[in-house]
C-alpha cells in the first residue's frame, strides 16, 4: 500500500492531492454501519435541527435516541465543544441496536467521556436503558442532584447492553454528605451486561454511608462481565465506611457467575472506617469470580463472603478474602 494510503488507514488524511488506493480500508475505533448516524451537539447544535451531520446536530441525547429506529445499526456521535450535554427529563432508551459514541471526551485515568449532565432526579433512574444491544463508547453520566436519597444514575434492565470507557458519577451537590441509597449503576432482570475500562463513581464530593456504586437487583440478571474497571468515591467521614462498592442486594441473584478482571477499589478520601469493597446480600442465588483485584483503603467483602471468591495471579484465596493485594495501613 502507498504511504498515503497507510496514513488513511491509521486515521490521517494527507493535506495535498487526491488519494488513490485498491482494496477495502476501515476506519479503526469507528463502528461500521448500514444505519443512519446523528450527532449530538450541546454548543453548537438546535432542537429544531434533524441531527444528520455535525452542522445539524440536535441537543440532547433524548433528541437523537428519538431519531433512531431500533436494529438497524443506527450510530449516534456526541461531539465535545466545551459544553455538556444537558438532559432535564428522564432519559427513557427503549429502542435496541443502538451505538453512541462521545467523540474528544477524557480518556484514560478516573474521570473518562463527553460529559452528560442529568438534573431531573427521578428516582428510579436518570436513565433508563430498556433496550437490548446497545453499545455506549466514552460517555460520562453525570448527576449532581442537592440531597435526593435513593436516587439511580443508570437502570439497565435491557439484555447485551455494552459500556466501554464511561463513566457513571451519581454524587451529592452538598458539601458535607451524600443523600443515603444513592446508586451509580443498578442492573436488574437484566442478562450480559457487559463494562470496559470504566469507572464507577468518582471523587467530586463525599459519598455518604448506604450509598453503592453498583448494585444488583431486585431482578436476576445473568452474564455480567466487567474488565479493568474502577469503583471510586470520597469517603472522608467515620459514617461513610458503610460505603458499599457493589452490592447484591437481599433476594436478588446472580443466575450464573458474575465476572471480574482487574477490578480496582479505590476510598479516595482514606476514610479510617475503610467500607467493604462488596456487601452480598441474604438467600442470594449464583457467585462472584474475581481476578487480580486491587484495594485502595478498603477492607474486605460484608456478609456472604462464601459468594465471592477471588483469583490472584493463578493463586485462589479463601473466598471473601483479598488477600495480599491491598494498599491499607490501616488494616493488617
């Protein structure tokens, strides 16, 4: 292949002539499809737009799921011009098949996407994912409510959805502690959810005690894998080492075996009351796998541990235990 034609190939287009080539090229880090593609512009774009190309881009992500049709590879691109998305209402994704993908977000480290900010605070979940194979690339979920307990970021309750490099930061706007039962992300009655590379929570401002990063349930759900994920959160008062990280809650199962590789748990603010890394709740079905996990001032796993057992570098350990992979004086 010609060097121009090698430049193309790995995403640079050269400044001068036309370029020639035989044979197929695709672009890499960009899905192939037969559907249509929108664009999500918060700076730039209008509501009375038809999202088609950059320069038509529409407001919301609301506005560009709406434009979608379900299975037909459809792609949505949000673009990052130094203004956040911002969706007021509940963000209801019914339709399947659907790819968004934030362009020119955070990438790598903690904090990671095109920022979306939610303020509607329904308590059921800010959005909602409902449909099935979907795939969300560097996005950033962001809800910044004023004390509202028991509030959900992210449902999923759809079938094979996909998240690669997001993130899911639900926290309090109060300075002095989180609502109680805010949640990140909950997954429930939902089967392969699967999560790359992101993070779950983040270190704006405290998190408060009963607040999870993750959660399990009501529902069975079934095929989790999540891969070089990290769990977060400010914990700097004695209240907040009843954190949880994940939790499975009471009756709600695992139907198979939920799987993580290279989980990192992190209590940014190095609360002396260390949370669980995991609570598993009572007369729950399925277990936990977890493979070379890292702990940053965390403790262990609450109640159940005989439902978690961890692998580090080829070796088993007791189940629940973490054993030699923690970053805590505090605890031996």
């Amino acid at each position: 292949m010609s060097k121009e034609g090698n430049l193309i190939q790995n995403g640079i287009i050269p400044n001068s002539g036309d370029v020639r080539f035989t044979g197929n090229i695709q672009a890499r880090n960009f899905p192939s499809t037969n559907g249509n593609i929108f664009y999500v512009d918060a700076a730039n774009g209008a509501a009375a737009n038809g999202g088609k190309s950059a320069k038509s881009a529409v407001l919301t992500l609301t506005a560009a799921l709406a434009l979608c049709t379900s299975d037909n590879g459809d792609i949505i691109y949000v673009l990052n011009n130094g203004t956040a998305v911002a969706e007021t209402a509940q963000v209801l994704w019914t339709k399947s098949g659907i790819t968004v993908i934030g362009l020119n977000g955070v990438k790598g480290g903690i904090n990671k996407g095109v920022v979306i900010t939610f303020t509607d605070n329904t308590a059921t979940g800010q959005t909602i994912i409902s449909g099935d194979d979907n795939t969300v690339i560097g996005i950033q979920f962001n809800h910044t409510p004023s004390s509202i307990a028991g509030i959900i970021n992210v449902a999923v309750t759809g079938d094979n959805n996909t998240f690669i490099d997001c993130q899911f930061l639900n926290t309090n706007t109060t300075a002095t502690a989180d609502a109680a039962g805010m949640l990140g992300v909950n997954l429930n009655g939902c089967a392969n959810p699967s999560f790359y590379r992101c993070t779950i929570g983040g270190t704006e401002v405290e998190r408060t005690d009963g607040a999870a990063d993750l959660t399990i349930g009501a529902g069975t759900i079934t095929g989790l894998y999540m891969e070089d994920c990290i769990f977060i959160a400010d914990l700097d008062a004695a209240a907040d080492g009843d954190h949880a990280f994940i939790e499975q809650i009471a009756d709600a199962d695992l139907g198979d075996v939920a799987y993580l590789v290279r989980p990192t748990f992190i209590n940014a603010g190095a609360n002396a009351a260390n949370p669980d890394a995991m609570t598993v709740g009572a007369a729950t079905a399925g277990f936990w796998l977890i493979r070379n996990p890292l702990l940053v001032y965390i403790t262990d796993i609450a109640d159940n541990e005989e439902k978690v057992w961890v692998e580090n570098d080829g070796r088993d350990t007791t189940p629940g235990k973490f054993v030699g992979i923690s970053i805590n004086p505090d605890t031996a």
